[in-house]
C-alpha cells in the first residue's frame, strides 16, 4: 500500500499558473517547482557552469639542475673595445650619471 494518492482523482496545483493538472501529468523542473506540462521549460545550458581545466603549476618529482652553467659570461661596456673578458674577478661596480648645476637666483 503507497503511502501517497495515485489513483485518477490525484490533483495537483501548478506553483507558475495557479491551474490544477493531473498529479501523474505534472514535472518537476529544475529549480524545484511542480508544474504542469505545458508550463514546463528545461534548464537552459548556459546556466550550467563549464568545468575550466586548471593549468598545472608543480612539477612531479624536480630535480635541481647541477650543472653550472655561470663560470664564463661575457660583459660588454662602452669604454675601449667593448669587451672586458670572460670571467669576472672583482665584484665592484662604478657608474656614473653625469653632473648637476644648480642655479639659484
């Protein structure tokens, strides 16, 4: 014995018209209202968010690369033939920007 109506004389009220249809006739949509069948409209597709692929942002397993690739480099300048050489041995730097004259009159 089913605990709810399902004979012929089974009604129900339409929650988006206010019409009374068959109980075995109504649907149910997609944000929870009974309606009848001509009241019926399926979710739309758009309202469904898309799954976005995250972009991977660890290795599996990195190694550290050993090889030293930094003993030679050349450095170029400005001052006599452009080349000061392949390996560096002082690790002090000059510059200069230039000269500032202020007049105060």
């Amino acid at each position: 014995m089913s605990a709810f109506a399902s004979n012929k004389n089974a009604y129900g009220i339409c929650d988006v018209s206010g019409f009374r249809y068959k109980l075995k006739d109504m649907k149910k949509t997609w944000n929870g209202f009974l309606v009848g069948p001509d009241m019926f409209d399926p979710k739309h597709p758009q309202l469904d968010p898309r799954t976005v692929a995250t972009d991977p942002q660890a290795l599996k397993d990195p190694r550290p690369n050993n090889a030293d690739d930094n003993n030679f480099f050349t450095v170029y300048t400005n001052v006599g033939l452009g080349i000061l050489g392949k390996q560096l041995t002082t690790y002090e730097v000059t510059c200069s920007v230039g000269s500032v004259t202020i007049d105060i009159t």
